[in-house]
C-alpha cells in the first residue's frame, strides 16, 4: 500500500514537472517563433512574390501554413501529432474541408493537412485579434459573420477557381464537451453550390492541450483524420443541403467514436 | 393550406434546418436564448422560408423585429394574407 502511494507520487511529481517544463518551452519558443515570423514576413513575402508570381492572398495562406507547421513542430516534445487518411486529398483541388472544433488551437492543427492553399472561413471575433487580423485579411479569409452569404459564396468559389481550398467549422464554436454540436448549414450550401467535392475532417485531441478555463498546457495525442471526399453536386436539389450535413455529421460521428475507442 | 398547417410547415422546417427538437419549439419561445440559434442563422431562416412559402422576404423590415417562433408564425400569416 504504502509502496503504491510513493510511486503514485512520484509519478504525479513527474507530471507536473512535464507539465513545467513543457509550459515553459512551448511558450517561450512560440513567442520567439511568432516574433521571427513577423519581423521576417515582408522580406519573405516580397521575395515570393517575385520569385513565385503568385498572389499575395495565396502567399499569405502559404506562410501561415508554414507558420502552423512550426507551431507543431515546437510543441512535438510534448504533443504526439497523427494524420490519417490524408493520402485521399490531391493537391491543387478545389476542396472544401468541415472539421470539428474542439480548441483554439485547431486551425494551427490544420497545417497537418497536405495542402496549404486554404482559407478559412471563420466568424467575426478572430479578425479582432489586432496581431493576426492583417494577416488573415491578407490571406483573404472568409468573415462569415460579417458578410453577405453573397459575398461568401462568391469569395469561395474565387479560392475555388485558383486550386484552393476553403475550411469551414460547420459547429462554429468549441464542443465543451467533445461531442459534435449543431452543424451550420453555410460551409454545405457553400460545397453545392461551388459543385466541389466536400471531405470531412476530424481532429480529437486538442481539447486536451489547453483544457477550457485552464492557463497551462498540458501533453496530449492531436490526431486529424481526412474521411472519404463527398462529391456536393449531387445534393443539388431541393433540401439537399440538409441531407448532405446530416450525411456528414453522421460519417464524423462514427469517425470521432472509433478514433476515441468508443463503442459504436 | 390552414392556419394549423402553416405553422405545422414553419415548425418543421425550421426545425430540420437548425436540428432542433420539435418539444422545445412553443409559440413563446426565444429563437436566440430558448433555441440557441444566432446571427449567422438569420439568412438562413429567410432561406428556409422563402423555399417553403415561395415568397420573398429577405428585403422586408418586419423580419428584424423578429424574437420568438410565434413572431414567425405571425410574420408568414400575414404575409400569406397579402397575397393575390
């Protein structure tokens, strides 16, 4: 008895020193990695645009791709990162993504995905943020919340017609809990219209990295799964919108269910 | 169509589209604060009802007054009425 309580405390001693430590690397060198990112960014990307010849907006998606992937690679001492699936997304296709929302720190789980030409379309609070509101305008992310569906639908199918992809959360806010909440029916609307094909994503995991209403960070495994691609246009008709976001959540479901372990 | 089945309508789609449960949806009941729905719901609200009805509302000044399922319900009675 008493041999199991020491080794129990030890153990739980060993964890909150992880937990030090980690806080403490993760933050430091995020900071470091987002100053560097800033200060090096107008020498970068005036250099793209010259060598590439690409758009700034494509540009900009491409260096906070890669500014997401630095985030993974800082925090991969703490944080066992997993894709699966991701061999069914071909680059330079006009996708649209819809992935579950579980932590802040989801979009930067996005630079898991294979492809970096993609805007997200969020709601109006993040282009609040006064140190990423430029960049996120300079990408030319989508403001769902403070624009026309009009406007939506027509900036989307722009992302379309270059190659690029659009990223919806259909929940539009965290689970609390991890269970899927209402899906919004835009991103959907969005798929058909556009006629591109739709691949749902699901990313478990995150909630655990910064627990709602916690400061410190805490070791975890973030695992992001690209399903089968769903062919929109087909939902073309009358109410298919609904049918297509029922079909979607329902894949996500048992997607989440068997990633977790859980019985169906 | 009947008063009942207009409301019958409206209830259904209503909650097909936003995935709510048809026991919550009383005439009193606060679109915002009751059924959890929000500003991004709102265009899609006109949607659901311009297809239902086959009318077009989304110019119309009466829908931002809107708060409660019974303020619908009102809504799309009268403008059923006003109707050739």
């Amino acid at each position: 008895m008493k041999e199991h309580s020491t080794h129990s405390g030890a153990k739980t001693a060993s964890s909150v020193l992880t937990i030090l430590l980690m806080n403490l690397w993760c933050y430091a060198l995020l900071a470091l990695w987002t100053l560097l990112g800033v200060c090096l960014f107008p020498f970068a990307f005036g250099l793209c645009l010259l060598v590439f010849r690409w758009s700034g907006d494509r540009i900009a998606r491409l260096f906070i791709w890669i500014y997401g992937r630095g985030w993974l690679v800082l925090m991969s001492p703490f944080v066992r990162f997993r894709r699966q699936q991701m061999s069914v997304i071909k680059p330079d296709q006009p996708y649209l993504f819809v992935v579950n929302h579980l932590s802040f720190f989801d979009t930067y789980c996005m630079s898991l995905l294979p492809v970096h030409d993609i805007t997200f379309a969020v709601r109006s609070w993040p282009f609040k943020m006064f140190w990423y509101s430029g960049f996120m305008r300079l990408a030319r992310y989508l403001d769902v919340e403070g624009s026309s569906w009009e406007e939506t639908l027509s900036n989307s199918k722009s992302a379309f017609a270059a190659g690029g992809a659009v990223l919806f959360f259909p929940e539009g806010h965290r689970s609390r809990d991890g269970e899927l909440q209402r899906f919004y029916s835009g991103g959907f609307k969005v798929a058909i219209s556009a006629g591109v094909q739709l691949i749902p994503l699901c990313i478990d995991g995150s909630d655990q990295l910064l627990p709602p209403d916690r400061k410190l960070l805490h070791p975890c495994r973030i695992t992001l799964r690209a399903l089968e691609p769903i062919d929109a246009s087909l939902y073309a008709d009358e109410g298919g919108h609904t049918r297509l976001r029922k079909l979607v959540k329902d894949r996500m479901t048992c997607a989440l269910t068997e990633m977790r372990g859980e019985k169906l | 169509m009947t008063e009942q089945e207009v409301i019958e309508l409206i209830d259904s789609s209503i909650a097909e589209e936003f995935e709510l449960d048809r026991s919550e949806m009383g005439a009193d009941a606060n679109l915002y604060t009751d059924l959890g729905l929000d500003s991004l719901d709102t265009v899609d609200m006109v949607i659901v009802l311009e297809g239902a009805f086959n009318f077009k509302i989304r110019e119309e000044e009466a829908i931002r007054a809107i708060r409660t399922l019974g303020d619908i319900h009102r809504f799309v009675l009268s403008k059923i009425d006003q109707q050739p």
